[in-house]
C-alpha cells in the first residue's frame, strides 16, 4: 500500500493496515529509521509494571531487607 506524504510531512495509514494492528484516534506512535526504513511503533499508554508498583509490603526498610537476604 502506498501513501502520499502532505505538505506538512503528514501521511494517512491506510485503513485496512490501521484495523490490523489497532491504531484508533489518540493511539501515540513512535517513529524510528532503521536501514533507511521509517519504522513506527504503537507506544504503551502505560507500563503494567505501573499497575503492581508499589504493592510489595516488606515489613521493613529496603536496606534492611537487602541486607537481611544478601548478608553483610
């Protein structure tokens, strides 16, 4: 498929490409070159690290607990 860079450097995805890989209104893309390609990449709205972060209750400070499982 192709497409028509504009003036002002926009191009349009094509749609059956857009459905295919779920690039909806809002979705941020990354843009690379890499062997003289233009890659793009969905980016995550958010890491699913960012979900669990925080949740682990040690009871005691983080150095303390390293150095309690590592020793001195």
């Amino acid at each position: 498929m192709k497409a028509i860079v504009s003036e002002k450097g926009q191009v349009t995805i094509p749609k059956a490409i857009r459905k295919r890989l779920g690039i909806t209104p809002g979705v941020v893309l990354d843009f690379e070159a890499s062997e003289g390609k233009l890659v793009g990449h969905k980016t995550l709205e958010h890491s699913p690290l960012d979900d669990v972060y925080g949740t682990l209750k040690l009871g005691e400070a983080v150095d303390d607990f390293v150095e309690r499982i590592r020793g001195r």
